[in-house]
C-alpha cells in the first residue's frame, strides 16, 4: 500500500505529489491521565498516547486527523522542532486507535509545513507556508519532486507572493471535498491574502473569495487560519483575528457568522457534525482584541454542534489544531508545548 502526500507551497500553487511508504514502528504505550467536564462530557487526558520511533521526540505539531477507515489517526509535526529545515526526520505519522505506529515518511519534503487534511479517498493533503517573517524557509522550499497530479505546476514558491490565480501568500489550510473539489485558504499571518481559493478535483482554477480587513462586513478576514466543511458542504472558515467564524456555500456566498467560539485556530467537523474549535489565542496575545476581552472566553476547545452553533462543551487546552476519531475521542496538537494530547471520553 502506499500513502499519497499532496503539499501545496506559498506562493505558487504548486502541487508536489510524492508516493511514500515506510514499515510500522511500535513502541511500549505510557499514559498520564487527567480528568476534565464540560456539559455533562468528561474526557481523561492522555499525555504520551503516540508511540513514536525510539529516539524520536515531536516537535510543533501542526496536524491531526482521523484516517477515512476509522481506525487510524494521522499526524502531522515540524520535524522535531518548529521547521524542518535541513531535517531528516520523517514529519507525517500514522497511527492506529491505541497510539501504535503504523508508518512515518515525509523527510525533505517541506519547510514549515501548517495545514493539514486527510480526504475521504486517504489522500494526505499538506501546505507549506511560510510568511515573510520566515523568509528563511522560503529558500528551502524547492525540493526538486516530481508533480504528477492535478493541474501539473511545480514551480517552487517564495514568500510575498501577489493576489492573483498563479499565486499563494502564506496558505495556512486545506479541503478536499467529497466532490473532489479543493478549497485553500491562503492567509496566514496578518499580512497574508486572506482570502479562499477553489480549485476542480483536477487542479484547475475555479474562483477565489475574500479580503484582508478587520471585519464585520462578510468576506473580509484577518489571520484566516482554518477551513472545514459540514455534512451540508457549507465552507467554516476560522477567521481568527477577527474572533469568528465565517459561513459560505461553495461558490463563496456569505451565509452566517458566528463570534461564540473565541477567535478559532483550528476547526475539524465530523460525519455526525459535531464541531471542534480550538482557541490557543485568549490571554496569550490580548492586543488582537483588547476591546473585546470582557466576553468571558477561556483557552481550549470548544465542541458544539455544526447545525445550530450551539456549544456543548470545553476541553481546557493549549491545543492549536484538533481532530476526533469515530467514538469521540478528542486529539489535541500543541505547537508551542510540542506535544499530542488526547482526550479519551469517558462513558
């Protein structure tokens, strides 16, 4: 078998397809546990759920999702540190419900890799993008692969790149839908594009959405940092910065907003549409909202309900990115504290 790995580099689109496999590693598993409620929910928290390869330490982890199978959660991290730059380390894992590794590959492949997204055919989709405060990786970013799908450019990016359909800023996030259809959201960091690129299930330009602005006029965006979709295929988009999420269809039209959810880093929907938000950002960077820090919000993640927006519990977190598996169990990825949490449900 083998796992495809799809990456899209800022600022061109690039498409860098690479064919990877490598044998399961496994290790002893060594749990720390704490209990935390929300709403009726409680979840233990595991600590060193993932067994990862001897000698193997995570670095930022920028990625969590379940495997289309139900039985696998893949990761993603920065090669053991904050980038992989020069690294041999392998960044992409995956593993089965019980934290045993299944296989690891990726080495050489990124530089400061963000988004992360798995498709409903196993297919792991990646962005690589770093902004012009990392203009350090840009140079490391043309790793001379081979492209063999979607629309055929391989042309390596560079950071500052125009808003236009040849070029990505700082993408920060992926979706491929059911359908096939891709959704990049190009704008991490203030500066960035802001804004939501569509592509066909083969990589042509569809149409883009979206511009930097402080809200709340629909469409505008200021740190877009996560992009989801509901049963419904209604695009989420967390528009952090601006602390909402946004709503559209498809095509790009405005449908609701919703500011309940703190300014949301990440945001994973499952098949039941139960929803997953991460807030990494109150009390750690108050200047972004200032005028707005009265509203009661705590750090961590919020799990409502996709339909109605209703929020049904907490988990405290410093988790950045999140993901759940088919039971409910809930994966944190934590960047600054380098670790994967999870946050088994208890019954």
């Amino acid at each position: 078998m083998t796992s495809k790995v799809i990456l899209l580099t800022g600022s061109a689109f690039n498409w860098k397809v690479t064919l990877s496999f490598l044998g399961a590693l496994c290790m002893p598993l060594v749990m720390a546990c704490t209990t935390s409620q929300s709403s009726g929910m409680e979840y233990r928290s595991i600590d060193d759920w993932a067994s990862l390869p001897m000698g193997r330490e995570w670095g930022a982890v920028t990625g969590v999702f379940p495997d289309p199978d139900g039985e696998h959660i893949w990761v993603l991290d920065r090669c053991g540190a904050n980038n992989c730059l020069g690294s041999d380390l392998d960044p992409v894992f995956k593993f089965d419900l019980e934290g045993n590794l299944v296989t690891n590959f990726g080495a050489g492949l990124f530089a400061w890799p963000h988004g992360f997204h798995v498709d409903q055919a196993g297919n792991v989709w990646v962005t690589d993008g770093p902004t012009g405060a990392r203009a350090e990786a840009a140079a490391a970013e043309d790793k001379g692969h081979e492209c063999d799908h979607l629309a055929g450019i391989c042309i390596a990016g560079v950071t500052g790149g125009p808003q236009d359909q040849d070029s990505f800023n700082g993408p920060s996030d992926v979706l491929a839908a059911p359908n096939g259809e891709i959704y990049v959201l190009d704008g991490h960091g203030e500066d960035g594009n802001n804004r939501v690129v569509k592509f066909t299930a083969e990589g042509l330009f569809v149409r883009t959405w979206g511009t930097s602005g402080p809200g709340p006029a629909a469409g505008e965006f200021s740190d877009a940092h996560a992009i989801a979709m509901d049963s419904r295929q209604r695009i989420f988009i967390g528009d952090r910065r601006n602390i909402r999420i946004q709503i559209f269809n498809p095509d790009g039209v405005f449908l609701e907003q919703w500011t309940h959810f703190g300014p949301p880093s990440n945001i994973y929907i499952d098949g039941n549409d139960i929803m997953y938000v991460t807030d990494t950002q109150t009390a750690a960077l108050p200047e972004w909202y200032a005028d707005r820090r009265g509203e009661g919000w705590t750090r961590g993640i919020r799990v409502g309900d996709a339909n109605t927006g209703q929020v049904i519990a907490f988990i405290r977190s410093d988790a950045e990115f999140v993901a759940a598996d088919r039971i409910g169990n809930v994966y944190g990825a934590h960047v600054p504290g380098q670790t994967l949490v999870k946050y088994e449900r208890v019954r």
